[in-house]
C-alpha cells in the first residue's frame, strides 16, 4: 500500500474543500485534497454568492473572475391565473459603500464557483484527487492514519497531522466518529434541475402556481441554462426523464410555447434542517454540510460553508507552524453558534415563501453582520453602542498610500496576516514586529492616510487607539493603545 505523508488531509473537494485548500496553499502548508466522486460536480446547486462571501473570495483572488462569470440576480415574475404578472425585485440591497464594496449577492451555478476554485488552486501549484474513497481512519496523539480507495481497487495510506471532512450532509467523516446530527425533515421535497429550453425570456425569474403545484424557471448567469425548481412528493419514484419534465412544465405553467431540449442534471431531495453536536473530535474536524444543512432559501449554504472553511484554514495553519493546538477550538465556538443561526433564518424564509409567497432577500440574507463578538478570540473595552466591537467584520475603508495612491484597507488585508491597525499614534510604537503580524501605521508619517476620513468613521477610532484584525478579516482585539494589545498578540500570534 502506497503511503502519503502531509499535514492536512481534506476529503470532499466541494466549495469548503476548495477553499480551504487554496488557503492552505497560499500559506504553504502541506495537505492533500481528495473526493470519492470520478468528476467535479455538474450542477447550479448552490448559485447564490453573498457579499460577505465575495470579500472573501476577494482575499483568494478569484472575486473578479467569479463577477465576470456571472450576474445580478433577475427580478421574480410571478404569474397569474389570467396569464398577466406581478414583479418584484429578487434582492433587496443598498449602494456600496467605503465600508461595504459588495453589496448584492452573485448568481453563478455551483459547478462554475468550483471550478474557478480550481483553477486558483491550480495556479497555486495543486489539484485535487478525484476518484478517491476515504474508507476507514484512526487518529492519537501525534495525527491521523486514513485510508482511500479508488474504483480500480487500489489503496492508499494517509498520514496526516490533522484530517478535516468537508464530504457533505451525509459525510462519512461526521459518522465515522459518531457525531450526533439533530435535527428535523421539513416535510417538504423538491426537485432542482439545469435544462435547456427555448420559450422564456432571460429577463426574469419566472414563478407559477402555489402550494404542491408551484414551478419556477430561474435563468443561470453564465450560461445558457435555465434552472427548474418545484416542490416533489416525499414518497414513490419521481420520473426525471426529460419527457416527464416537459410534461410538468406544461402542466405547471399553463404554457405550451416552452419547449424543453434537455436535462443536464437533476436532483430530486428532502429538506432538512440540522446542526452537528461537535465540529471537533480531536485531530478530526467537519465542515460545510456536513456540519450543518438546511432549506435553500436565501442563498445561505454554500456561503455558510465557505465561511466554515475560511475561518478554520488560518487556525491550521497557525497550529502547523507552532500555535498552541487550544487556537483550533474556537473553530467550533464560533461557527457552530453561525450555522444555528443560519438554520433559523433559512426556515424562517422558507416559511415566508410557502405562507405568503415572499421572496425578497434583504441584509440579512448576505452574512455581513455575521460575527464572533463571544469568541474567546474576541478583546474589547467598548461597549455596545460602539460603530464596531471586537469579532465583528472588519470594515473596508478607501484610502491613500504615503505615494499618493488610492489603496483600499481590504488590499493590505489580502496577505493573509495578523493586521495591527496604528490610528494616527503619537508616538513610536511599542509593538515589534514579528512573523505573521503586519503592522499598519495610519497618519501623515504612516503608510495610510486616511484623508477621507473612512476609517476613521467605520471603526469609530480616535487618535492614538489600535485594531488588531485577524487574517480572516474579523477583529480581534480593540483597544485605546496598541501597549494593551501586547498580551493578546502573546496569546495567539
């Protein structure tokens, strides 16, 4: 049996996978990436991109080809029984602003966000392995022993310091070390599939029917496809042929001008709504769905997974590189206390949609305001009414360099590092500098001239006070001298 020897073992090459191992690579720690499936996933599943998870992309560098890829989201038509409609916008957002700089969610078909992750990763010098099993694994003191299989019966070993399951809601990892995953069924099925057809206009999301009867037929951004969404039976076969298909969508809609040419994928499911008890059984971490799944509304999935793997990929790598292991369990305490509340907020949209047939998607929906103020990694004197607290999201803030250029705050924070924000000092600093911490001197000897005064306004500073943000973009620590900080930066950096 070949044997493979790394620091991180990630099975499922999903978004949390991918982007876990782009993060992981860019901070060169070793790892390998593998998924059991022969071939990348086909289908739109997940096609909604919020703004906080496109900052986050932003840092991988992969935020403009994404935008490129795809679109706005298109306005809900919805049909009447007369044949006339009413319409209505599909988000609800506001301008950008210094603070925000994305503030309306992307439509791009899950299988085109996977694959520009891969192709980052690819620049970054790997890929993942495809066709690979993980069937069994032990774990002590010292990592991970596991073991794959690909279809052709070949085997491999894997010895890794940490393995992490990012496999899905039915993930082998999550049950291999029986972690309970409460939950409930919604009661409700439904069918998602891509298909091409001719007979609808681009313009709109197209919407029929109520109740058991409902179908609507959403144009995918980036491609000429159309995705079809409608509730299904929970129980007997469901007749996915393309001819079936043509069949409900005449029935559904009224309408025999659409005209269906072929199903590309197909899913038909159950929706659910479930948390993981743990995120951490020693060296063994789950993230994404198979830490959590819930209904689709409102766009919350694949971001909610994105952002799990975001924020464990520095944890790692820090602990690699000589952090005590204690840093990776907040991993848990913060995204678990995330996910549950992602959970209330999807079924309570998809109560909204069945009762009165609400479809808007406001702020809350884009995961900015999401945070970690009760982490043990969060350190703030302020109190609540301050513009900012330690754990939230750092805010962007357009400034100038000390050459005149315009430089935003987000592009110093794309390296990854602990960020020591210096608000206009009076003095030297007290804080050395050291590996992994950047230290960002803000005022007219600094680096940063906030000449617009957007920093100033987006983390309430005064002069003299200091921001410690973390490398995935929360903030650690405030404080009205950077002197206090230093036993912070003791602890974790």
């Amino acid at each position: 049996m070949n044997t493979i020897n790394t620091d991180i073992l990630i099975c499922g090459a999903g978004a949390a996978g991918l982007t876990l191992a782009i993060d992981l690579a860019r901070r060169h720690i070793d790892f390998v990436l593998v998924d059991k499936i022969e071939a990348p996933f086909s289908g739109s599943r997940g096609k909604g991109i919020q703004p906080r998870t496109l900052e986050i992309f932003e840092a991988l560098g992969v935020a403009d080809r994404m935008m490129a890829a795809g679109g706005l989201y298109p306005p809900q038509r919805k049909y009447r029984a007369d044949g006339g409609y009413d319409e209505q916008s599909s988000t609800e957002g506001m301008a950008p602003s210094p603070a925000e700089p994305y503030n309306l969610p992307l439509m791009l078909p899950q299988y085109l966000t996977e694959a520009v992750l891969r192709e980052r990763l690819a620049e970054l010098g790997h890929a993942a392995r495809f066709g690979q099993a993980l069937t069994g694994f032990e774990q002590d003191g010292e990592g991970v022993t596991a073991r794959l299989a690909s279809a052709d019966g070949a085997t491999t070993a894997v010895r890794a310091r940490y393995l992490v399951g990012a496999d899905g809601g039915r993930s082998f990892v999550r049950k291999a070390l029986s972690i309970g995953f409460p939950g409930e069924s919604m009661k409700m099925g439904a069918l998602v599939a891509d298909l091409s057809l001719t007979g609808l206009g681009r313009d709109a999301w197209h919407r029929w029917g109520e109740g058991a009867g409902q179908i609507s037929l959403c144009p995918l951004m980036g491609t000429d496809l159309f995705q079809l969404q409608m509730p299904a039976p929970l129980d007997g076969d469901i007749d996915t042929s393309d001819a079936a298909l043509a069949a409900v969508i005449a029935d559904r809609t009224g309408r025999a001008d659409i005209t269906l040419h072929a199903v590309h994928w197909c899913s038909v499911y159950e929706m659910s709504s479930r948390l993981a008890d743990r995120y951490r059984v020693g060296r063994v971490f789950i993230t994404g769905d198979a830490a959590h799944i819930h209904p689709p509304t409102g766009g919350q999935g694949l971001n909610t997974s994105v952002q799990d793997a975001w924020n464990l990929g520095w944890k790692l790598a820090a602990v690699v590189g000589g952090a005590p292991d204690a840093l990776l369990d907040s991993y848990e305490t913060e995204r678990r206390e995330v996910a549950a509340g992602v959970l209330g907020l999807s079924s309570k949209l998809l109560e909204a949609a069945r009762t009165r047939g609400d479809l808007r998607r406001g702020r809350e929906t884009q995961q900015l305001d999401l945070g970690y103020r009760t982490s043990p990694l969060a350190h703030d004197a302020r109190g609540d009414d301050a513009v900012v607290r330690a754990g939230d999201r750092a805010p962007d803030a357009p400034c100038r360099g000390a050459a005149g250029q315009p430089l935003r705050l987000f592009t110093l924070l794309t390296g990854g590092a602990w960020t020591l924000l210096r608000y206009e000092p009076a003095g030297a600093g007290t804080i050395a500098p050291r590996k992994g911490l950047r230290i960002v001197t803000v005022g007219m000897n600094g680096e940063l001239r906030d000449d617009g005064g957007h920093l100033r306004a987006a983390y309430g500073f005064a002069p003299g006070e200091a921001a410690l943000i973390r490398p995935d973009g929360y903030i650690g620590a405030l404080a009205s001298d950077e002197a206090s900080l230093a036993e912070y930066l003791a602890r974790f950096v």
